[in-house]
C-alpha cells in the first residue's frame, strides 16, 4: 500500500511539474519590423505619411506570479521622409524622421503557458531633420531631438521555450510648432501623430 501510494505521489508530482505554468521572467531580445506612420497637422489640413523598416530592443522581465514587469531599452530606425506646402505661402518644409530610441516597460499577464497581452509605457527621444525652403524663405535647415511619451498595447506568444513572437501599437505626440513658425513666419502649425505598428521575434536568454 506504501509502495502504490508513493508511486501515485510521485506520478503527480511529475504530472504537474511538465505542465508547470511558463513564466514570462529573464532577459530577451529582440528584432523588429516597425511601420512607422506620421500625421501632420497643418492649418489647411493633415497630411500623412508611412515607412516600413527595423527595430531592436532589449528586456528584463520580472513575474509577480502571472503578472509580469519588464523594463528595456529599444532602437528604431525610421527613416521616413516628406516634403509638403505651406499653407500660408509657397514655401515647402520638408520633414525627415530618421530615427528614435528610448526606454520603456511592458506590463502583462500570463493568460496561459503561450499567451500574454500587455501594456507599454515609456519615454522616446526623436531624431528629426527639417528644412524650409521657397520664394518667400531663405533656404533653412536643421536636425533635432524631439521628447516624447510613448504608450500603446501588444501581445506575445511563445511559439517554444526560449522564442516568442510578438506585435504592439504605439503611440507618441509631440509638437513642432514654435520652431516651424519662427523659421516660416508664418501661421502653420506642425502637431504630429507618431505612431509605430510592430512584428518581432524575441529571444530569452
């Protein structure tokens, strides 16, 4: 009787560590392909723009049983380019996102074993070139850093132990407006709608 029940535990036992629940806790990496998509805002109107090109970034997970919290830093190359009319003149700016870097967190849960949505919260430094230039203006250029706060929703799912795959939208605002108005003298303003749709591969190590 001894030796059926310590044969029972021990199949339990085994049983439920294969089908231990998979953590999302370590270190990953990841490569990205982004679609960076900009909205510029002027008086007469928006004017779009998107681009597709790559992304890395770099995460620590800590897990609070299903919850998880995993800080990082990213890198995304951009490189995305447009030219348009000022409303108020025939001048023409023309704006070049080149690239953006930053930190942020994603916070999640771990539905199951596979499958995990989460939040990201962050801070994101822009890189832009702008110049301005037309019959009503000199010719005038200059690149930036823009500051900006980054938000948005994603999930991942785990396709083995140390690889997962993953999408996220993001967000980020920021305002050109003073600069454009004091190179252009004119009315426009430049709000823009920065926004990045992701599909990545990450790897834990």
């Amino acid at each position: 009787m001894i030796n059926k029940k310590l044969i029972f535990f021990t199949a339990l036992s085994i049983s439920f560590s294969s089908s231990a629940f998979a953590k999302t806790e370590g270190n990953y990496i990841g490569l990205n392909l982004i679609n960076t998509s900009t909205s510029y805002q002027f008086d007469s109107g928006r004017v779009r723009n998107d681009n597709y090109s790559f992304g890395v970034d770099y995460k620590y997970a800590f897990n609070f049983g299903k919850l998880f919290v995993a800080p990082g830093l990213f890198y995304d190359h951009n490189a995305l380019s447009r030219s348009v009319n000022a409303s108020s003149d025939n001048d023409r700016i023309s704006l070049n996102t080149k690239f953006s870097y930053g930190v942020k967190v994603n916070i999640g849960y771990d539905i199951t074993d596979k499958f995990a949505p989460f939040v990201i919260l962050g801070h994101s430094q822009t890189r832009l070139d702008y110049s301005v230039y037309g019959p009503n203006t000199s010719f005038y250029k200059q690149s930036l850093t823009q500051e900006g706060f980054v938000y948005g929703l994603g999930f991942k799912y785990s396709v083995s132990d140390n690889v997962d795959v993953n999408a996220a939208y993001e967000l980020t605002q920021y305002s050109l407006t003073s600069n454009l108005d004091a190179v252009a003298g004119g009315t426009d303003h430049l709000n823009s709608d920065y926004k990045v749709a992701k599909l990545g591969v990450s790897y834990k190590f």
